[in-house]
C-alpha cells in the first residue's frame, strides 16, 4: 500500500476559538484526518515567545484541546498532542538553528510585527520562532501543512531549512507546502461589516463557540443593517452581503433564498433575517460548546488524549531523529 501523504498543524493556545477558525481551519483537519495521516499539535512553546506569564498556560491549553474536539477533530483518528510534550521538537529546532542566518530571521515580517507590539522583549525566541515551527513540521516529514495565508513565509523558511538540511547532511526532508481544499481559503467576514472575524479586533463583531445563547443573539441583533434596497435586484452593500454569507455558513438553504428572494423584490426585513441568522447560529454554536465545556471539565480524558497524542508523535519523532542524528554524524558508537 503506499504511505499516506502527511499532514502536520500547530494551533497557538491563546485566544478563544471563533467561527472563521471553525470554517478556515478546524473543518478542514476533521476532513483531512480520515484521508491523511495527521498530526495537530498545541503551540504551547511557540506561546511563551509572547505570553511569559504562564498562570493562564494550563487552562487555555486544555480548552484549545476541548475546543478542536467538540468541533470533531478526532484524537483516535489523529495525534493531537502538546509540542512540549514532545522533547524531539527541541532537539531538532536546536539543529535547525545552525542553519537558519540571523540576517533571515530579523527581517522575516512576523517578526517585524512582534518587535513593534512588545519591544521591551525581544528575546531569541521571537526570532527564531520560524525555526521552531520548521522543526513541529520537519519532525513528522510532513509534506502538507493546512494554514492560512499569514503562515506562507513561515513556510517557506521551512523549505529553506529543509533544503539547507538535506543540501549539507543528506535528504532526510520533503519540502513542506501549504495545503487546504478548494482554491480560496473559506473567509468569515465579521459582524461589523469590516474584515473578517478574528481574535484579537472587535470582540462584538466575532462569534466565539464558546458564546452563550443570548450573546449570539446580541451580537448578531447589533449587526449593521439599512432601510434595504429600493430598486429590484440592487447590489447589497458589504455589510449586507456580509450577513448573508454568513447566513450561507449555517442556515438551511431555503432560508437563505427566501431572504435572497426578498431582498432581489425589496420586501426584505433585516430585523426578520437577524433573529432567523442569531437563531442558526445558536443552533449551530451551542452544541459545540456545550460538549467543549464538558471536556474542559474532565481532566481525565484531557490527560489521556495528550498521553496518546504525545506517544504517536514521539514514535515519528525518533524515528526521523535517528536519520537526522546519523546523517549530522552524532553517532559516534
Ligand atoms: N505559527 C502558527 C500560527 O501562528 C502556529 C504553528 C506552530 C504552526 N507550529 C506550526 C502551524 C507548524 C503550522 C505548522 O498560527
């Protein structure tokens, strides 16, 4: 049988998981973990680059672990680990840092934007944050890495260390390329009719799965409307067609083309289209969170998946450590 293509992600555990992860990420590993062998790990070293207080590490680990679960990413199916449950990863990136240049990594742009928003430290860590993540993907060989646009320097760094590796010591890499399915990343555009949802901007215009109801509902109710369209088959303004792209992502189809319909002639009522929206997203949300929150809560299982996703991991990790061991020369016995 031939190998399966593998693919390898890193999820950073800060922030709350919201609906444009849901569709531009998450959906995307729970497809890919019945087609591929996949790993998906936690970035919880790549976190203290930015996050040095780690008093808040232990829960926004677990609750990335609940989140990605309760949105169908299955542990049995794919490791889903910690990177610091990984030591292989240090050990690699340690390598790794012999030939990546200093000059590379300054002016890498991720970097850039880091110095500015916390320039009283600028450790290594930052600038080598590139190289870190070359070694999460570099570990398992993997050869496909779903990520979004902002990754794709990051990315190509890695293909440059992979090369640079394979160039002075031998192939032991494949050259590591983005991969998603279809062509265009799916976009959630968020509710203030500006950009797409996102952690960190405007927390009213991002639906979070952990939301409660009623939130939903007042987050969705304050979305930007108009007295709509006066002339048959007008253009919607952004904020319009914002709503109904994200009536698309969770509404059953009819509806949608019944407010579609509405609009096209004129009648449509904005207020009507918002509770139906706030009601498919509370339908759409609440299970989700619901079911995170009942894995956040049970330590127990937390502590099983990340034993079982640490020991998949390791087992490829030492397997490539070995050849890249031998290949540097480290095995002098
Ligand atoms: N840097 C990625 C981010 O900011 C997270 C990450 C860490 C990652 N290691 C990775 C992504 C390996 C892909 C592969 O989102």
């Amino acid at each position: 049988m031939e190998k399966q293509a593998i693919v390898m992600s890193g999820i950073r555990p800060t922030g709350f998981l919201h609906l444009g992860n849901y569709f531009g990420a998450v959906r995307n590993y729970v497809r890919m973990q019945s087609e591929y062998t996949c790993y998906f790990m936690v970035a919880d070293l790549h976190a203290l680059t930015t996050h040095p207080d780690t008093s808040e590490l232990k829960k926004n680990v677990s609750r990335v672990l609940a989140e990605n679960i309760a949105c169908g990413l299955n542990p049995d199916k794919a490791a889903f680990y910690c990177q610091s449950h990984v030591p292989e990863t240090s050990e690699l990136y340690l390598y790794l840092n012999m030939l990546a240049y200093k000059g590379e990594l300054e002016k890498t742009p991720t970097f850039k934007d880091k110095v500015r928003l916390q320039p009283d430290n600028v450790n290594a860590g930052l600038l080598t944050y590139p190289v870190l993540q070359a070694a999460d993907i570099l570990l398992h060989r993997a050869t496909l890495v779903p990520v979004g646009k902002d990754q794709e320097q990051h990315l190509e760094m890695s293909r440059n260390f992979a090369n640079r590796f394979n160039h002075r010591y031998g192939e032991i890499f494949p050259e590591p390329h983005a991969f998603n399915y279809g062509d265009e990343l799916i976009k959630v555009p968020s509710l203030d009719g500006a950009g797409k949802m996102s952690k960190s901007e405007n927390q009213y215009a991002t639906l979070y799965l952990s939301d409660e109801d009623e939130l939903i509902r007042k987050k969705v109710m304050k979305a930007k409307t108009d007295s709509g369209p006066t002339t048959p088959n007008s253009e919607k303004p952004d904020y319009i067609a914002n709503l109904f792209l994200l009536m698309e992502l969770v509404s059953a189809p009819d509806v949608t083309k019944k407010f579609e319909d509405d609009f096209n002639n004129c009648t449509i009522r904005y207020g009507d289209m918002k509770k139906q929206l706030a009601e498919d997203m509370v339908a759409f949300i609440a299970p989700v969170r619901e079911k995170a929150e009942a894995i956040r809560n049970d330590e127990k299982y937390l502590k099983e998946i990340m034993e079982k996703g640490a020991a998949k991991a390791r087992a490829s990790a030492q397997v490539t450590m070995a050849l890249v061991k031998e290949a540097i020369g480290l095995n002098y016995y």
